[in-house]
C-alpha cells in the first residue's frame, strides 16, 4: 500500500502538477535582465565638440568553477595572474590575490567578483593576462559593460545639458530629459540562469535581443562663447559677491541659444551650476518692463517718444506707496524718449496711469496680446511660469498699475524677457528659443529642428521702430552709456529691481536685496544677437543693472564681435593720399621704383641714369638723383642699408666688417679713396 501511494503520488507530481512546479523552478533559477543600450552623444552647434556622452567602464569577475577551466591550467597561471592583477589594480598585493582566487575556487564561485570600475584601456591589457586570456570558459573571464554618462567640458552648461535622473519620475533635467526617447535607444534583452551563492550568470554570450543605441543630439550652444560667458558672469559674481546669476545669447533671426550660463554661490563660496534660473526662475523684471509698457502706451496711440512728462522733484505718491526715481532732485519736464534712456520710474508710471487708470484691462490684453503671460512652452522642462496680473485678480488694487509699469506685480524669466527683446531686434517676429538643432545616427539627420515663429508681428512696423530707437537711446546718452564703444552699436535696457521675499516683503532685516539687469541686442542697425544677463543679490553697495550686468553682456559681445568677420565693415581698399611723406634710404634704383609703385608715393626720378640713387625727402614727394661711382674707388655708402652697402663694397675686392643694424652712418675707408683689394672696412650702423 505504501509503494502504492508512492507510486501515485510520483505520477501525480510528474503528470498533474508537473508543468505548474517546473514553471516555478525555472522562474526561481532563469530571468530575463535588460540590458541596456549605449546613450547618444550630445554635440555642440558645430556637431564637433562633445558636451555629453556615454564611457564604458567594466565590471570583471571569474567563474572559478567553470569545467572548461582545468587544475593544470589554473594551478600553472594563478602565481603570474595574481601578479598582474596587483601590479595593475594596486589594491592588494599578488598573495593576497593568489589566496582569494583559490579560496573562491575551492568554494565553487562561478561569478567571483574581481573589481567594479575598469577602464577599457586596462580591459585590453587584462584580456592578455595568463588564465584571462583564455577567454569566457577556459579562462572564466567575465566581463560586463557597465555606461556612465559624462560631460567633458565639466560646468559648461551643465544644467541646461541636464543629466540621468534615477528617480521613479524618470529623467527630466535639460536637454538630457528632454530628448531621452531620442537619446536612450532601445534595451535588450539577456537570459540569466541562478547559480549556487544566489549569483546571477549569463546563460549564454549573446543576448536573446540585442539592444540598440541611442541617437545622437547636435545642439545650439557654441562652446567657445558658452565659455565666454561663463567667465564673463563668474568674474562679475565674484567681484559682486552676488548669491546667483545667468546670462543667454540668442540668435536673432532663428531663436538659437547660443550660450547659456548659470552660477549658483555654494556653501563653499565658489560658483557652480546646480539650477536653469535663466528657464526656470520667474521673479519682478524691473525696469526691463518699461519697453513692454511704453509700446502698449504707443500702440494704443496714447504718446509718441517725442511727448513731455513731468517727472517733478523724482518722485509721486499713488494711494500710500511713493514711487521714487534714482535721482534724488528728478529730472524735471523731459520727454517721453528721455524717460525711457534714463529709466524714470515715475515718468514711467505717470503714463501708463494717466491712460489706463480707468480702463486697466486694457493696457493688460495689450501685455497678452504680446504673449507676456504664456509660457514659451520650449523642450526644456521646469521652465518658469510667467504672471501678469489682471484686474480681476484678488491681489489687484490701485497701485497695481503704475507698479505694474516699471516691472512689479509681474512675473517673467529671464529667458522670457530675452524673447521679447528678440523680437524687437527681429523686426516684430517673436520666435521661440530652440536649443537642439537635429537628431542624427551615425552622422545621417533623423529629424531637424526649424525655428518656430510665436507671432509673425507683436505690434505696428511704426511702433516697433520708436522701440528701437529707444533701446539705441539708452546706450547712446542714458543709463548704460558705459556699454558704447566704437565697433558697433548696442541697443538694451537696464534693470534693477528689489527681490520680493514671500514672507516679509522687500525688507528683510532691515536690507533690500537687489536683482541688477541687463537685456539688448547687437549691432544696433542690423541685429545678430540678443543677449539677457541677470545678476541677483549683489552684496556689495553696486546694485545697477549697468555696473553689474552690463560689463558681462559687453564682454560677450565684444567676443562675438570679434570671431564673427562677417560682422565686421568691409576694409575700404581705395587708395588714399599720404598724410607724410616717408623716409627712404639710398640704394638700388629698380628696388626703390618697385617699392615706390606699390605704396604710391610720388617721385621725381628726372634723369635719373645711374643703378644706384641717393634720395631726399620732399613736402610732397621723394627726390631721385644719380649716385655714381669712379671704378678703382671706394663707394659712398651712407645712408644706405645694409644689404646694398655690403654688395657694393664686396664686389671692390673689401673686406666689410659691420657694427650694429639699421642703416649705415660712418664708413671707416672715406669714400673715393683708392681700392686695396682684401683691406678692411668697418661699417657703423644708425643702432648698436
């Protein structure tokens, strides 16, 4: 009966339920692991520079107990493999490797653990080591390739790169987030069966699908003016002692950001990028919103730049809040150009609250219909959401409008200001900052990525040239006149505004923080690049947007001025009268005609018959004349070069001896002397 029941249950297990438990011991013993594909590349606008890429490092370990791998074989190579193992990983010495390895092995490890971070330069070298060599089986040489992402420029724009998130929400920082479906590729796949230890090996050297690697990014950003700015901004920062700061450029017609930077004050005290506050922090403008402000006020035909405001003794009270201008005494009746170059808060705020005190919608759609409260929606993610209050908003009240003015109770990034200003540059056209240019694979384009146009025009052609020519205004004879220089010509607007802290105001400990600004673009009459650098909490008692974020903006212009020829004014090859005549030295007549021709200086050869001529400079001229000389005699080379006089005298049968350089002022043998062939003459030249 026991046999019986044995027997059944035997048939039982292998016929009934067989299937379900041979399911479960595979699951427990085989799986399937992903492996993962290499990450594309990231390049600069030139598709030349690497900002960010994939290097492989290698996890090596050994199966010890492979059956291919022979006592004769290990015995005879672990003394020269311990070696090699010590001499190169510097870890332990070569006993201490040797009784590792034969301890694992007599333990049975068939996934011994040798080291975690190989570069493949010393994978090669190890794949040549005794027993390594050998290979996978007969050697039990396990390698595993382990991707680790890296930037080779460092802090070069390492935030708007982005990098691998290993959070549950996924990859989401900069360019790296943005465009990882493009860049991760597709995972493969690699059966793996348990071993004894609960160690995980490779059934087999291929995989069951094999992965496919990522494509590669060409980005915007030119890596020599990214480190332009870069420098630009640290040195500022440093000199301010000031908490954060950033700075864009853009090309103006295709919206391509061409450098951006921002630096961030450590606890260290050194600068470092560890947040996009060009993309992401929305704060007050400042005064860069008077040009939003004035182009509502001129498009709604409100005042013309040639118009009067009376910005009395520089200041005004609106309810319980006085508005004060950075000039004590004021600036008096001016105009509204002159308010704008000078950046009149009160002037300013005057206008918009005479033509919109009662109609405060208004002069808010206007601000939408400029696109000043939408997001720009770029790839990047975190931007900054931008706030332009509306009349129904609950935090509205009568001072909303003439703070709004001059950049308060509005929120913008610096990104987003930069777009506006871009447009203004762009002749009205507002377009959308891009900051990847094509997605390619093995150098053959996959997708390009073409500027995108917000709106074809923000407002009236007439309107838009008395912008202009107000942001010229402000280089030229206002609040950023230490901007001007004589290249080319810079259009932009200062701004300094005090940094709201969400508890106490704009007070805190009884200090004002500041944010200082700086947005315009360049050359003023044909414009190639806009440009937005913000400076925030200055420390120092220099808080203006001129002082503090002007300087960085010049340099990055100025740099840019010089690397594009293009740029530059074509060189007037027309030739033009001399304003002196020059100094010539006596000598060889052809020689000097020559040089006389291509330099255009005027002669008077007359009669000249002589090889060698003496020269005289004229008012308006060079006078020729005949140098002549007795055969048998000794030449007068005075006044002559070197290269002449040294010909004339060797060719008499003398021996020249010359002191000094320049041209020749004594000779030592007087000139019509007779010739003694093999005498000496010592030559004095103009320098010794």
């Amino acid at each position: 009966m026991i046999a019986l029941v044995i027997v059944g249950r035997i048939l039982y297990l292998q016929f009934i339920v067989g299937d379900e438990f041979r399911k479960k011991a595979e699951d427990l013993t085989m799986k399937y692991v992903s492996i993962e594909p290499n990450r594309g590349d990231i390049y600069s606008n030139d598709g030349k520079r690497l900002l960010s890429t994939s290097v492989p490092f290698y996890e090596i370990r050994m199966d010890l107990n492979s059956s291919a791998l022979s006592n004769r074989v290990f015995n005879s190579g672990i003394d020269s493999l311990s070696l090699c193992l010590s001499r190169m990983l510097r870890d332990k010495s070569k006993s201490e490797y040797k009784k590792e390895l034969i301890s694992a092995r007599n333990k049975g490890e068939r996934y011994h653990l040798i080291s975690r971070r190989i570069s493949h330069q010393q994978l090669q070298e190890m794949k040549e080591f005794p027993i390594f060599r050998l290979g996978r089986y007969k050697g039990g040489f396990i390698v595993i390739q382990i991707n680790r992402r890296i930037r080779p420029h460092h802090m070069l724009a390492a935030r708007t790169i982005g990098y691998l998130s290993e959070s549950e929400s996924g990859n989401i920082v900069g360019i790296e987030g943005a465009y990882d479906q493009y860049l991760k590729g597709v995972t493969g796949v690699r059966l793996m069966q348990k071993t004894a230890g609960n160690v995980w090996i490779p059934v087999s050297d291929r995989n069951e699908v094999e992965p496919k690697n990522g494509f590669d990014l060409v980005t915007t950003i030119d890596v020599n003016i990214q480190d332009v700015a870069e420098n630009a901004l640290l040195k500022q920062l440093k000199l301010h002692n000031a908490h954060h700061g950033c700075a864009v450029l853009m090309e103006v017609e295709t919206g391509e950001v061409k450098a951006i930077v921002n630096l961030q004050r450590n606890q260290r005290g050194d600068y470092e990028e560890t947040y996009n506050y060009a993309i992401a922090e929305s704060t007050e403008p400042g005064s860069t919103f008077k040009l939003m402000s004035l182009i509502a006020a001129m498009e709604d035909g409100y005042v013309e730049p040639e118009d009067t405001v009376d910005t009395g003794k520089g200041s005004i009270k609106y309810y319980d809040k006085v508005i004060r201008d950075t000039r004590e005494e004021g600036y008096g009746k001016i105009t509204v150009q002159n308010a704008f170059e000078v950046s009149s808060n009160v002037g300013i705020s005057q206008i918009i609250n005479k033509y919109y005190k009662d109609n405060e919608e208004k002069f808010v759609d206007r601000l939408y219909r400029m696109h000043l409260n939408e997001p720009l929606n770029i790839d990047i993610k975190g931007e900054g959401i931008p706030h332009i209050q509306h009349p129904d908003d609950p935090l509205w009240s009568g001072i909303s409008l003439p703070m709004m003015s001059h950049g308060y109770e509005v929120r913008m990034t610096p990104l987003h200001v930069l777009t506006f200003y871009n447009a203004i540059a762009n002749d009205g056209k507002m377009v959308k900052p891009i900051f990847v240019k094509e997605i390619s694979n093995y150098g053959r384009t996959i997708k390009s990525y073409s500027t995108e146009v917000m709106d074809p025009s923000i407002c009236s052609r007439s309107t838009l040239k008395k912008a202009q020519k107000m942001l010229e205004g402000v280089v030229e004879k206002g609040t950023a006149m230490n901007l001007k220089n004589e290249n080319f010509r810079i259009a932009g607007k200062t701004g300094t505004a005090q940094i709201a802290n969400e508890k106490y105001g704009y007070k805190v400990n009884a200090k004002i923080s500041y944010q200082a600004s700086f947005v315009g673009y360049f050359p003023a009459e044909k414009p190639e690049y806009s440009c937005i650098v913000v400076i925030n909490s200055p420390s120092s008692a220099v808080y203006y947007g001129n002082l503090v974020a002007g300087p960085v903006f010049k340099e990055i212009a100025n740099k840019v001025y010089a690397s594009r020829l293009d740029m530059h004014e074509a060189v007037n090859h027309r030739k033009t009268e001399l304003a002196e005549i020059p100094y010539s030295k006596n000598g060889n007549k052809d020689e000097l005609k020559i040089v006389l021709d291509y330099l255009d200086i005027p002669s008077t050869p007359g009669s000249v018959e002589s090889d060698w001529v003496a020269t005289t400079r004229k008012e308006d001229h060079i006078g020729v004349n005949d140098l002549n000389f007795g055969r048998g005699l000794v030449p007068n080379v005075k006044e002559m070069g070197l290269k002449d006089a040294i010909y004339l005298l060797e060719n008499t049968g003398l021996v020249v001896e010359v002191r000094g350089k320049g041209k020749v002022v004594n000779q030592s043998i007087l000139a019509g002397s007779r010739v003694r062939k093999g005498d000496r003459i010592i030559l004095t030249m103009s320098q010794l």
